[in-house]
C-alpha cells in the first residue's frame, strides 16, 4: 500500500527519463489561481460525493432507536436528524488544512469534472422521476418495502397488528400474513430489514405514498453521485463524469431507481464509505481518524438495509486488519465504526426481522459462520503481524513475493476466473430442488416464464451458470474486456506494492464479484436477476474498465511515437464503454411501467368504506391487497386459510358482526363473491409490468391486468 512509483522508474537512460517528462502534461496547474480554482473544485466534489452517505448515516442512526423503542414518528425523528445530520456532516467535511479533503482524488480536478458529475446525477434523478413506478401491490419487493414503511409511517413501532379483534378475535379458517409478511406470536413482521422502510418513511411523512415512491429516484441520483466521486478517487477526476454517465446509463441501474429496492440505499453508503476511507488512506490526523469512524460506520451499516450484505463486507475485515497491523491510527475508529454500524444491522435483524432472518437461514448461517471465521483469522493475523520477530519475518518474506513471480501469476489467475466463468454454461446446468412452500411457488414461475418464451420446461433451473454473460448484456463486452484487463494489471500491481489506493476496493470488487457469479442466489428471471448483479459486480466491472483504460491512456502518452493517439483512443473508450450500455437499455428507457397503482388502491379505500372487515377469498389476491388494504387504507382484512369451505365464512361473517363490523368479501371475478351477496367491482387496473425474461436481456414490458370485486353478505 506505498505510493505508486514515480514513472520515470521504467529502467530508461536519465535524458531519455527527462525528455519524456518534458513531454508529459504538468500533473498540477502551474499558476496560483489555477491551483486555487483546482482545490476548490476538488474540495466541492470531495464533500457532494460523500454527502448522501453521511446524510443516510445520519438518519439511520436517529431512527433504529426510535424504532426499536416504538417512537418512531416525525416529530421526535426529525428534532434528532437535523442537530446529528449537522454534526455528521460538519465531522465528515472537517479539513483544517484544506487539503486533507482532496487526498484522496488522483489528481487535480477541474470544474467540467465536477459540474459533470453533479449533471449527470441530477438528469438520472430527474428521469427516474419521471418514469418511476408505482408498486404498491404487494407482488414482489418494492411494494413490500412500501407497505413495511406506510406501517411505520402510521403506527412508528413494529410488529405489524393484524387487527384480529375486527374479526371477532380471529379465527382457524383466517390468515393474515402472506408471502411478504410473516405470522409469529399474534403479530406479523414484515419481510426485510427496517433500513430502507425507515427512509421511505420520510418521504411518506412530507408528501404521502407519491413522496415515499420519490426516495428511489433520490436515492438512486445519490448512488451515480457518490459513484462518480469514488471513479474520481481511484481512477481520475477526468473520468468521473464518464463513470457516472455509464452507471446512469446502465438498465439495472436506471430499474432499481424507477421503484423502491434496497439496493439503492446500499450503493450510497457503499461508495460513500468507499469514499470516506479513500480520503484518509494515507493521513494520521484528528480528522482522519473521524472520517474513518464514518467510513466503517456507513460500510457497517449496509447490513442493516441487507442482511446478506455479511458476505460483502468480509473483505473490510480483514482490510481493517491489515492497517492494524502497521499501527494505522484510523485502524481503531474504522474498526468500532464497522462494528457498530453491523451491530446496529444485526440487532434489528434479530428483535424486528427475526422471522425472515429464519427463512434465510440457510444461507445466512454459513454466510454468519464464516465471518465469525474471518474475524478471527484476522484478529490472528493482525497479532502475528505486530509482534516484531514475527512481522520482520513476514516483511521479508511479503517483499521476497512481491518481486518473485507471484503477481504475474495472480495477474494470469485473473484472466482464468473470467475464462472460466465464460465457458462455465458449456460445463455446467445449476439446478436447485425446492424445500419449501415458496420455493415451489417460485418454481411454478419459472415453469410460465418458460412456456410464454417457448424454452425448455424445467422449473428447477436457475440460470447461475450464466451469470457472467447477465453482466455482458448491461455493460457489454468491451466493459468486461477492459475490466479483466484492469483486473489483471491490479492483481499484479497490488501484490507489487503499488497502487495502494485500490487495496480495499480491489478486495471488495474482486470477491463479492467471484462469489456472486458462482451463486448469484435468485430469482434467475430478468431484470429481476440484475439486482443481485448491480450492488457491487456491475459498478465494480465499470471501475476496473475504467482503470483499464486509463492504465491505456497514460502508456500511450508516455511513449513519444503514441502520444498522439492518446486522445483519439481515449474518446473510442469513452464510446465503447458507453454504447453497449445504452443500446441495451435504450427500449426501456422512456417506458414506465406499474403506474396507476396508488390511484387505483386510493379507490378500492374509498369503495370499502370505514367500519369494515375484509375477507379475502381468492389466495394469490389476499397474499397482494391484506398488507395493502391494512396499511394504506387503514381497514382490517385478512385472507381465506387454504381449505376453508363457505361454511367458514359464514361463521367467519357472524363473528365479523357479533364485534359491531360490517363484513366484506373481496374476490378476483364476480362468481367468487356473488354467492355472499350482489357483486360490485371496485378495483381495476390496467398498466404494464416489467419483462420477465431468461435467456436474453429485457426489451420490452407486458401488460398488468388486476380486477376486485366485492359483495357485502346480508344480515
């Protein structure tokens, strides 16, 4: 992790070394008032890029203490962001020196650079704005996610009451959890972490469900920001534009931000702590040290937005260790920010979460287990290393490496991880057997995607061994060309002792992206797929082309026969990094999808009226509208038990009005709620869906047709 060697080390003659210094551009203006400009420009994008990871900092912070002690209402929320919003940014931005900021920025940054970026992440936002959908039913989990949040935005505590008392104290033949939302001790607990629900909550609190579906757009503008200053720390200032042009561009990018996932929030506190701990690799002071803190502390907190964010932070682990190990002064702040910010996870998790952490568990405890093995490791590690005879002896050893063969060979071992991940669908057909109820359910939808594309029926099949090429359809093959080429030149360089700012990146891009390709673990249908793809492997390939590129860029300005080439490749670069992106996203673009749905529910609210109890009848439509008829109109409902007969409604009917309710019956069609009384539709929508599609990129969308119908059974 020293600094990079300077570039006339090559083995040159001394006039050769000196006229090709000559010739190379001066790193720095060489005039006060362009140096001024300079760091002021770099100090704007230092602190715009890290601002929204500080800002969710702040919030999540204020809010899991509220929530955990049921108090988690506007009032109480915002009296506490703003004082601790200040102080987090005030910590964050501190720099006595004013230079302390733009440490971290691999050269001088001009104006174009910064305006660029903020551009960029402004237009996405805006955009997503304009096309964002409107997933309230539950079906998949934006909308759980908005009606986790609409349940705290009204009641600030969980668990979720499922108002058994509106149906006469409930009843064996009624069920009020679904796939979304899990039944335990009485109560429902929504399905997920608290995390982004809580920020969702903000946006309901200002401007109702419309401003709750806003954050996604907002946070996904936050996320190309914050991206565009980590390409500016590790690639180049001059390159941030293009790496947030790329990111925006992107299709799964431009999904996410259209809706509510939590992979959103994720990205931000990702490249911002990214960002934070870049800002202070090589500095010792005061405000180092506080920045570390906040660095670990935004990392830490990924896992209380994703819980399976465990995997990708093992990497910071041992990181944290390997700066302990040369006594780093930002070791320990880093260190107690990671943990507190994975304690804070893991505490909700386990009090509010508990029962989706169990559905989970049989990826989470392995994933749980190992980083118990990784902490230690490194605990052990981080000792060995410290104790003076023994870390003389790994020096020596680490510097006998370092010029050996060994970083040719990682360099080649990069190259086969991507070959093999190439030929990997030639050798191999991933197949995973269901062992639960909505394993089967997912199964069964595989099955229908395959029948509407005409493919093979085989609804065991997950598509993992295409993985890479779900990446080489969003970013492209020139994308993952210079990425295998950046990776290959890093793994060498690191192991060299050069590049230091790429340690932790490198680590964390080259691991998660390994693991995540082997078993990407969902859903294998596209777009939805692409998320799992887009929290690190898709803007982690972007970061290594774009380093590739500009590893490109600099040999050929440094060699005087090439130097003129320089530019023109640079903008054919720019041009292939770009258009396959675009190419691939542009049919979705401009093309909406779930809208309607909040004037659609408003509706359905108003047609059943205050004073009711709704029963269900039809299974897959009560596991959509019971969370949504409970938390966004306010009204009891719950769903038929598989196997209930008419007998049970009736009975279920009586109850409803032995506690002064009026019953409802809500189905899908008129014959299955005409028998309880006159039929009355009281919901249609008619909007478009996302593709679900297999084997080939997403290009278009299909039609969503959803229809209620309601009867009021008579005394």
């Amino acid at each position: 992790m020293s600094a990079q060697r300077p570039s006339g080390s090559s083995g040159r003659g001394p006039a050769e070394r000196r006229t090709a210094t000559l010739r190379l551009p001066m790193p720095f203006p060489n005039d006060a008032r362009s140096r001024g400009l300079s760091t002021r420009a770099g100090r704007v994008l230092a602190r715009l890029t890290v601002a929204p990871a500080l800002l969710v900092v702040a919030w999540l912070a204020v809010s899991l203490p509220l929530l955990m002690g049921g108090w988690f209402r506007l009032g109480p929320a915002l009296a506490l962001f703003v004082p601790v919003a200040f102080l987090t940014l005030k910590a964050g931005f501190w720099d006595r020196t004013r230079l302390e900021l733009t440490a971290g920025l691999r050269g001088p940054v001009s104006w174009w650079a910064t305006g660029g970026v903020v551009a960029v992440a402004v237009a996405f936002g805006a955009l997503e704005l304009a096309m964002g959908a409107e997933q309230v039913i539950v079906r998949r989990d934006p909308a759980s996610y908005v009606q986790f949040a609409t349940w705290l935005n009204d009641h600030g505590s969980l668990p979720v009451d499922p108002m058994r008392w509106a149906f006469g104290g409930g009843d064996p033949a009624l069920k009020f959890d679904g796939p979304a939302f899990y039944a335990e001790g009485g109560h429902i607990s929504p399905q997920f972490m608290a995390g982004l629900p809580m920020m969702l909550a903000l946006g309901g609190w200002i401007g109702g469900t419309h401003a709750m579906l806003a954050i996604g757009p907002l946070l996904g503008a936050c996320a190309v920001l914050s991206f565009g200053g980590l390409t500016a720390r590790l690639v180049g200032p001059r390159w941030a534009p293009l790496g947030a042009l790329a990111l925006a561009l992107m299709l799964p990018m431009q999904w996410l931000a259209r809706s509510t996932y939590s992979e959103l929030p994720a990205l931000v506190l990702l490249f911002g702590g990214l960002s934070l701990l870049q800002d202070v690799r090589d500095l010792e002071s005061p405000a180092a040290r506080v920045r570390a803190f906040l660095g670990g502390l935004a990392l830490g907190l990924i896992l209380l937005v994703r819980i399976d964010g465990i995997r990708d932070l093992l990497p910071v682990v041992v990181f944290a260790g390997l700066l302990a190990s040369r006594r780093r002064s930002t070791a320990p702040p880093m260190v107690a920010g990671l943990a507190l910010g994975a304690g804070a996870g893991l505490l909700e998790g386990y009090t509010k979460s508990r029962p989706y952490l169990n559905y989970l568990s049989d990826s989470l405890r392995p994933a749980l287990l190992l980083a118990m093995v990784v902490i230690a490791a490194t605990a052990l590690m981080t000792a060995a290393l410290r104790w003076p005879p023994s870390g003389t002896r790994l020096g020596r050893l680490g510097g006998r490496l370092s010029s050996g063969r060994l970083p040719d060979l990682a360099a080649l071992g990069a190259l086969l991880v991507v070959v093999g991940f190439a030929v990997r669908p030639h050798l191999q057909t991933v197949r995973r057997a269901p062992r639960t109820e909505e394993d089967r359910v997912n199964v069964e939808f595989i099955e229908q995607v395959q029948r509407i594309g005409h493919l093979a029926i085989d609804g065991e099949r997950q598509y993992s061994e295409q993985s890479l090429y779900w990446a080489v359809w969003y970013v492209g093959v020139p994308v993952v060309l210079l990425a295998t080429l950046g990776a290959a030149l890093l793994a060498r360089r690191l192991l060299q002792r050069r590049n230091g700012e790429w340690v932790l990146p490198f680590m964390v891009i080259a691991w998660t992206t390994v693991t995540t390709l082997y078993r990407p673990g969902i859903t294998p249908d596209q777009p939805w797929a692409s998320r799992r793809l887009v929290s690190i492997v898709l803007p982690g390939m972007l970061l290594l082309a774009l380093y590739g590129l500009a590893w490109s860029m600099r040999r050929l300005r440094a060699h005087p026969r090439w130097r003129r080439a320089a530019l023109p490749v640079a903008v054919a670069g720019a041009l292939a990094v770009v258009t396959p992106i675009t190419v691939t996203s542009w049919p979705l673009m401009f093309e909406p999808t779930e809208r309607g749905e909040v004037a659609a529910v408003r509706t359905l609210c108003r047609q059943i009226g205050p004073g009711r109890s709704v029963v269900i009848v039809n299974a897959p439509v009560a596991d959509s509208f019971v969370p949504v008829i409970r938390s966004m109109c306010g009204i009891p409902a719950a769903g038929l038990a598989a196997g209930s007969a008419d007998r049970d409604v009736r009975r279920v009917v009586d109850r409803i009005r032995d506690v002064s309710r009026r019953p409802v019956i809500l189905g899908a069609s008129a014959r299955e709620v005409d028998r309880h009384g006159p039929p009355e539709r009281v919901f249609r929508l008619r909007t478009r869906q996302d593709e679900r599609s297999l084997t080939t990129p997403p290009n278009g969308t299909w039609p969503l047709n959803i229809e209620l119908w309601m009867s009021e059974p008579s005394p």
